[in-house]
C-alpha cells in the first residue's frame, strides 16, 4: 500500500508516525481510501430520484410519527469512497479513547519485557508515538469496511458524531436489492424513508449526549489485550510485517484486542437496538401501503443484521464493542406491544428521558418496562386485557 521497500522501512516508519493528535488521522484516511475503493460517480437521474423519495418519505413520516424534522438538508445518495472519504472522522468516539488506555499502559509496568528494538529503540519507547498510527489503522479500517456494507446512515449500528448530513449509499442498495432479488425502485424508497426516520430519531434533543455518555462509560472499563501487538512489534524488523501491520489487509489490521464491562456493553447495545427498532416500526407505517414487497425487504434486512459485518466484527475484536444488531427484531416487537397495551402516547414517553429507554431485559418484557415507567402515571398504569 504505501511502497514500502526493505531499505526505506525505517523512513516510511518515520513518516506514518507523525501525527498531532491522539489519533493519526491522515493514516486513518490513507487506510480508508485504500480499503473504500475508488469513487464511482452517481447516475444523476438516480440521485435526483433518491432526493425525490426522500420528500416522499419526510411527509409519510410525519403523518406517524411526533418526533422532530431536523433541518439536515437534502438527502445526499453517494458512493462507498465518498461516503467513506466524508465520515472519516465521524466514528471517533469509537477509537479516540483507547489512546488514553495506550498511554496509561505506556507510562505503566504493564508492558511484558520484550527484546531490544536496536536503532529503533526499547518497546515501551516505540509504543508512545506509535499509538496514534496504531488507531489510525483501527479507524481507517472501521470505516472502510463500513463504506463496502452500510445502506446510509441508518444502517452503520452507530450514530455518527461529527455531523447530520443524510446519506443513501447507492450501490450497497443496489447490491442489497440484487442479492435478495427485490425492487430496486421499492428498496430505494425503502432506503430513503430509513434515513428519514433515523434522521428524526436523532434530532430528540439528548438522543446524542446519552449516546456520548454510555460510551465514555463503557470504555472507562475497556482493557487492552498487548500481547498480540508486542508480538507483531517484536517483529518490525521485517518488511513482510511491516506491510501487513500498516497495508490495513484483513488478515494484518487487528493490532489491538480488548475486553469490557458486560453490563455498560449491555447498555449500548439497548441503545443502539431500540433507536433500530423505533425506525423499523416508523418505517413499515409510513411506508407499507407503498412497498408492496415490504415484507420480502424487512425480512432481508433483519436476516443481513443476524451476520455481523466486518466492520461489526473488527469493532468487537479492538475495542470489546459487540453490537449484536439483531436485537432491533425486539427493539420493533416492544414498541408494537407497548403500543397495543398502552397506546401510541406510551410508546412516546421513551423520547421524553433517557431514563425512559428501555434495558437489554426490558426489550423482550414491555410489562416489566411500563412497571418501571409508566405504573406511578395513571393515565398508563392500568394494563389493558
């Protein structure tokens, strides 16, 4: 990926190691691009029909939902490098925390002995600087692999930080209309309500700094597996090596490994499981007198989310994050049963605090949630026959 040649390892070394930040973003960039792929310019009749759709799927969704219409502009249909070249940076409250956890272990005795590195100097002295390029890997690899399987914004299992602009990625639901033998025009409506509805999701005045705040807890309790990376270090005097650690191929990109707490992994997965689920039910009122193959495409997408992507899979394995996006088929059933219980009004009262939310265990007990939330309100306390 970058040329490296045997006699220049140390001065490509070198220059991936400048970085000013706690993440070497422009490694970060150079691992995306590589991975993404080359642009592929959108047909313009086909983005103008995606834009289109989404006017279509902003008034649908009114008429089902109270929640807030965000001013995000039109929906933006693009290609995986583009997509990915735009959301860089957007998923860096997944990565930018584990370089305090680099640095504790660095200025710590936590590091194993490990060989002298020579010119290059002793490990420990190597793994300050070399933190930022590390993470830059990790996050140029995230996204890239993200560019090749998300739909939009919806359908990366993360909410992206850095800014609102709706996306549709064009030729990923393309694929996805041609590997479950769909309607092309249908999934792109499909496609453009998903946004919609995630958009407004959103745009609930604390959705994002309840998002932040599970986050910065669950990696309060991540802890760094080093064993595998002072291994590969160990062996930087080989330049196969060193193309594997920083060429972001599959095989060599998983240079650091983590575990977590169960229980603050727990509450991001509800998190990220219900803002799923919600929009799914959004979805199918807003849009079944529309897709007549709805059923055909909800079944699709729920089965593609029982499979963990690669992006999901290298998420887990560096930073201890496992998603389990399959959850959102509870997250959907939970707002129908609220819904037939307790009404529309009961289901809304999620979106009125976060304390509202319900739990991994509340998502297959809609009882077990009206007891914690709605039993002291007597206008929901009484459950229906």
């Amino acid at each position: 990926m970058y040329g490296m040649e045997d006699e220049g390892i140390f001065e490509q070394l070198f220059k991936l190691l400048q970085s000013s930040g706690p993440v070497n973003w422009n490694l970060a960039r150079e691992v995306t691009k590589s991975l993404a792929g080359p642009a592929q310019p959108i047909d313009p009749a086909v983005a103008e029909e995606y834009r289109e759709l989404a006017h279509v799927a902003e008034v649908r969704i009114s008429a089902v939902t109270a929640l807030p219409s965000p001013a995000t502009g039109e929906l933006n249909p693009t290609d995986r490098a583009t997509w990915a070249a735009e959301n860089q940076q957007s998923f860096r409250i997944l990565v930018e925390p584990l370089s305090e956890k680099l640095s504790a272990l660095t200025d710590s005795d936590q590091l194993p002995d490990m060989p002298d590195l020579g010119a290059m100097g002793s490990m420990s002295s190597m793994l300050a600087p070399l933190g930022p390029a590390l993470l830059g890997v990790q996050a140029g690899t995230m996204v890239g692999f993200m560019a090749h399987r998300a739909l939009g914004q919806f359908d990366t299992g993360i909410p992206a930080m850095d800014h609102d602009r709706p996306y549709v990625i064009v030729p990923n639901l393309d694929d996805f209309a041609i590997d479950h033998g769909v309607d092309h025009r249908q999934v792109r409506l499909w496609g453009a309500l998903h946004e919609v509805a995630f958009h407004r999701i959103m745009a609930v005045e604390w959705i994002r700094g309840r998002f932040v705040t599970l986050v910065q807890a669950f990696y309060d309790t991540v802890e760094l597996d080093m064993s595998d990376l002072m291994g590969k270090l160990s062996a930087m005097n080989d330049p196969a090596e060193m193309q594997r650690m920083f060429g972001a191929d599959e095989e060599g990109s998983g240079l650091l490994k983590a575990s977590s707490d169960p229980g603050r992994l727990a509450d991001i997965q509800a998190f990220t499981a219900f803002v799923e689920g919600y929009a799914d039910r959004v979805v199918r009122l807003a849009g079944a007198e529309l897709l007549p193959g709805i059923d055909r495409i909800e079944e699709a997408f729920n089965r593609r989310r029982t499979e963990p992507s690669k992006a999901e899979q290298f998420l887990q394995e560096f930073a201890g994050l496992k998603l389990e996006r399959w959850r959102a088929r509870d997250a959907t059933q939970f707002c129908d049963d609220v819904v037939d219980r307790w009404g529309e009004d009961a289901l809304a009262r999620v979106w009125e605090d976060p304390i509202n939310m319900p739990s991994v265990e509340e998502l297959s007990d809609a009882i077990g949630w009206n007891a914690r939330v709605l039993l002291d309100d007597s206008a929901f306390g009484d459950e229906s026959p």
